[in-house]
C-alpha cells in the first residue's frame, strides 16, 4: 500500500500546465491565490474541493493509470478539458503539502527538521518510540553492533 499516495509522483506544476494551457493555468493560479479553493480533502485515492466560480464548482482529481484524471462540475470540466477549476484545486493541494493532505512523507522536510533537534532531543524521541516499537528496538540494537556508518570501509 503506498500510503505517499500517487499524487506525489504525478501532480507537478508542469503535469498541470501541460494538461490545461499556458491560458488556464494562469487563470486557474489566479484562482488559487484568491483563496476561492475551500473544502480540499483527500478521500479514498481523490482530491475533492469546493472552487467558487460564477457559481461553486466540484472538483475531483484522482489518478489513473499514471495520469491525472479530473472531473469539474463547470461546463469546461464537463468536456473533459482540464478547466482553471481543476487547475486552482491541484495548485492549492501543491501549496499545502503539510497541511492536512501531508499523509505523504515529505523526506526533505523531515531530514530538514530532524537537522534541527539537538542530539539529546532525537535520542529522547527515539527513546519514547522504541518503548512500544519492538521492530525499532531491534533496529537500533543492530545498529549499535556496526558503528561507523555504512560497512563499506574496510579499516585494518
Ligand atoms: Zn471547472
């Protein structure tokens, strides 16, 4: 089970802009900086949200077969063109990656934030892990028979 889920592979600016134009991404950019994307979650696989057009639009976005899938409820979205709806609510959803949606693990934050705790403060966290985590106990027992890093240097 990915549990990262396949948006981080697919969902890119790029991905975006390639599948809507040059045209409805900027309109669909313009849209998410004035804050008209509400409702964003991510159920079973799909992003939905709410986007407030001439009238309050769904959006769905999903993945399939390595591609992004979309459904709006405007007109556009209903021709199977990736509408600026679309476009606000995927640009939204890359804005936030920590926020509610951040289920997927963002490895460079968490080296970046691991960076910032103090030695005493990891050793506290891993500590309070290891007491109900067997596996990890295990880990770091392994670990600690095989100092120096990885096994690659062959000291004499
Ligand atoms: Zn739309």
């Amino acid at each position: 089970m990915t549990t990262a889920g396949p948006f981080a592979n697919i969902l890119h600016q790029e991905t975006i802009r390639r599948l809507a134009g040059d045209r409805t991404f900027e309109r669909g950019r313009v849209y998410q900086s004035e804050g008209r994307v509400s409702d964003l979650a991510r159920q079973s696989g799909a992003l939905t949200a709410k986007v407030a057009g001439e009238t309050e639009y769904l959006v769905r976005l999903w993945v399939k077969d390595d591609n992004l899938a979309f459904h709006c409820s405007c007109p556009v979205g209903q021709e199977q063109t990736f509408c600026k709806h679309a476009v606000a609510v995927a640009l939204t959803w890359l804005a936030s990656p920590r926020g509610m949606l951040a289920a997927s693990l963002d490895k460079d934050a968490v080296a970046a934030a691991l960076d910032g705790i103090p030695r005493t403060g990891l050793v506290e966290l891993l500590m309070e892990e290891a007491a109900q985590n067997a596996a990890l106990r295990e880990r770091i027992l392994e670990r600690a028979k095989t100092p120096g890093g990885p096994p690659s240097g062959r000291k004499s």
